[in-house]
C-alpha cells in the first residue's frame, strides 16, 4: 500500500483499513507460529501498512492533516 493512496482517504476509511491490516497482521503471525507461512517478509510489509495507516490518523487528530472528505 502506498503512502500516496492512503492520503486520499477519509478517517472513517483508514480506521476501517487500519482494521483490517490489524487482522491480516494477525493472521499472518499466527501462520508463522505453526509454520505454515510462505512468505514470512509479508509480516514486515503488514506492519509497515499499520505504521503508515497509523502515522495518518495520528496527523488528522493533530490538526496537521485536513480530511479530503
């Protein structure tokens, strides 16, 4: 996911997308704890989403950020 389709989004949606990279997250290390991940980087990529998604909603809450909706 990139930074640049994350700002185009509205709080509400990156609360909502924040949600669901939270339970991919989830799932992916409970996929790696019975080894049966493929991919074990993808955990990074997921947890580099959350920081990003994170790192939005905290500018919003600030002021920093205005809603685009």
């Amino acid at each position: 996911m990139k930074m640049e389709e994350l700002k185009e989004l509205s709080v509400e949606e990156l609360r909502i997308r924040l949600e669901d990279v939270s339970e991919e997250l989830e799932n992916l290390l409970f996929q790696h704890s019975t080894h049966q991940l493929d991919n074990p980087l993808k955990i990074r990529l997921v947890r580099k989403d959350v920081a990003r998604i994170k790192t939005l909603l905290r500018e919003h809450e600030l002021g920093l950020r205005k809603s685009s909706a």
